[in-house]
C-alpha cells in the first residue's frame, strides 16, 4: 500500500536524514503523525508530558507507552502539576524546557510538532487583531532553525478534518482533549468563532493563500546570516524594515522574542544589548548578533577587532570563543 501523500515530499528527505523527536499527546493530531511518519519509514521517538489536569490524562500516557512499545519507539515521559493561574503559558514553558533538555541529553537534531492548517489560522487571525506585520502573521513554518534544534512541523498545511478522515480510516485510537472547547482560553475563542467555520467553508482557499504567503515572507526575508557559534552576521540591508525583521528572526532562534519597545530601540540606537543578554550592532555593511559578555581581552586582540571594524560589544564573545577576528571577513 503506498503511504498517505499528506506530507510533503521535501520534509520527508529532511526527516530521513534526521534523528528526529515527536511531541506526542494522545490526541488525534500527534496521533495521525506517529502514523505517517511510520507509513514513510521515518525513524522518531516520542516525548509525552502528563499535566494531570483530566481524568484522562493518565490513560493518555499509557496510551503513549503502548506506542512506544508496539512500534519500538523510546518513550520519554514527564509529569507535573501547574497552578491554574497562566496555566496555558506555565504549560508551554515547562513542556519545551522538557523536550530541549531531551534534545541536548540525547542529541537529537529535529523536534516535531503536529500543528496543522487551523492552528496556523488561528495564530494568524490573532495576531492580525493585535496590529502585526505579515512575518509575525506567519510566525508559524513547516522548518523553523532553533537554537540547537530544527522545528519541524509537517501538518502546517493539512486540515484538521483531513486528519480525523485519516485516523477513522485506518482505525486508529486517538483522544479528545475537552480542554480545547474551553471559551475561557483566547485561542479556543478564535477557533470556535472565527477559524473552524472559516476552515469549514474555504479550506482549499486558506491553504493556497498560506502557500503564497510563506513565499511572500521568503521575500521579506531576503538574507542568508553567516554564523560561526552563537555569532550571526548578517548583511546590512538599506531597508530598516528587512533588517529588524531578520534581527527579530534570529533572536528568536536565540530563545528571546523581541518586544515592540526592544525593535524599536534596535533601530533607534543600532549599538545596543537585548534583555542585557543579547548584543545587536550595525556596522556599516554588516549587523552582528551575538550573545553579550564582558571580557579583559589583550591589546593585540583589541587591534585585530578595530582592523575588521568589529564593533566593541561583539569583541568579547570573539574572545571568549577563540575566534579570529579575520574569520568574520
């Protein structure tokens, strides 16, 4: 039988060549990509959290171990228990703070995510309402760089219907998390009032536009940064706006999302340090991003750096990582 054509073909080669990790609920999304991923021989292991939020929780994560252990997959488990205030961005915090300790532990090069099509039209809808530009619009990729990892989310252009179609088809168990029906939560709002029934009527329409858009980003996106550990360079674009967006981009690689003040502060000064964490320093051809340390560094060093036109915030990291200044030529 061939296997379901859902993927597409180019993230399929990526996750051949990877040692790939799924996030993994129990719910019918992650449970349809354990099951596609498995019908194209991608090699995965699965992490689970367990919040003990629901009664069903627990069966959740035997349902993760009965995987795990039918198709010989490693189960990674983690239980907690979050106080209800923030709840939502207690959970998100505690669940990547799981999966990168995994990630750095074991060495794996990919996390994979079931977002699908709506979670992208929701997340788009919300930040259209906030005031945001077209890249913070599309915040959600199918490949996204992390810090030490790739995002891969290899659903972002499948409905979630399609998905439900293709779990009854193939008979497959899955669960229905009740917490997403919550109207408490922002997003389930946008879901039940705007995208599910936007979804429901033009989903061919919405997944060629996000097509478009993703091309579109491309565009607004235009350069290619240089990075030598922790050190991005990128060059200097004459439009400010294609600069912030790509500064934004790699700082969140960082693991910091940029406030509006921050972006603006960055354009304003161009010499200046993120969250006291991150320098960001615009040189005449070149921007250079790099984590911000203070360091004694020698004269001769010191001189190497004015000679390249390494601005002075930057130096300390050179030194601190061994690096040459002339190999950021």
């Amino acid at each position: 039988m061939q296997p379901s054509p859902l993927l597409h073909k180019a993230t399929i080669e990526l996750l051949k060549t990877s040692k790939n990790l799924v996030a993994f609920s129990g719910g019918g999304d992650s449970t349809a990509l354990f099951f596609l991923l498995l019908e194209h021989g991608i090699a995965f292991d699965i992490a689970h959290v367990n919040y003990q939020t629901r009664t069903q929780s627990d069966a959740e994560e035997a349902y993760a171990k009965a995987l795990a252990t039918t198709h010989h997959k490693h189960l990674f488990s983690f239980t907690c228990k979050l106080e209800k205030s923030n709840f939502e961005h207690r959970a998100r915090e505690e669940r990547y703070a799981f999966f990168e300790s995994i990630i750095q532990k074991h060495s794996y090069d990919t996390l994979l995510m079931a977002h699908h099509l709506g979670d992208q039209l929701e997340w788009f809808l919300m930040q259209l309402t906030r005031g945001a530009g077209l890249v913070e619009m599309l915040g959600m990729q199918e490949v996204e760089m992390r810090k030490a990892y790739t995002l891969v989310r290899p659903l972002l252009h499948v409905s979630k219907k399609t998905l439900q179609n293709y779990l009854h088809e193939h008979k497959i168990t899955y669960f229905n998390d009740e917490s997403n029906e919550s109207l408490k939560h922002l997003r389930n709002q946008f879901r039940h009032d705007f995208a599910t029934p936007l979804m429901d009527v033009y989903e061919e329409g919405i997944a060629k536009s996000f097509a478009y858009l993703s091309e579109d980003r491309k565009r607004l996106l235009p350069h290619q940064a240089k990075r030598i550990e922790d050190l991005f360079i990128l060059p200097r674009d004459a439009d400010d706006l294609i600069n912030i967006r790509q500064i934004d981009q790699i700082i969140k690689q960082m693991g910091t999302l940029l406030t509006k003040a921050q972006r603006d502060e960055i354009l304003k000064t161009q010499n200046c340090v993120v969250g006291g964490k991150i320098a960001v320093c615009f040189e005449e051809e070149r921007i250079f991003i790099a984590p911000y340390l203070t360091q004694t560094m020698e004269k001769k060093f010191k001189e190497a750096c004015r000679k390249e036109r390494i601005p002075l915030k930057i130096r300390p990291y050179l030194y601190h990582h061994a690096i040459e200044p002339s190999a950021l030529r």
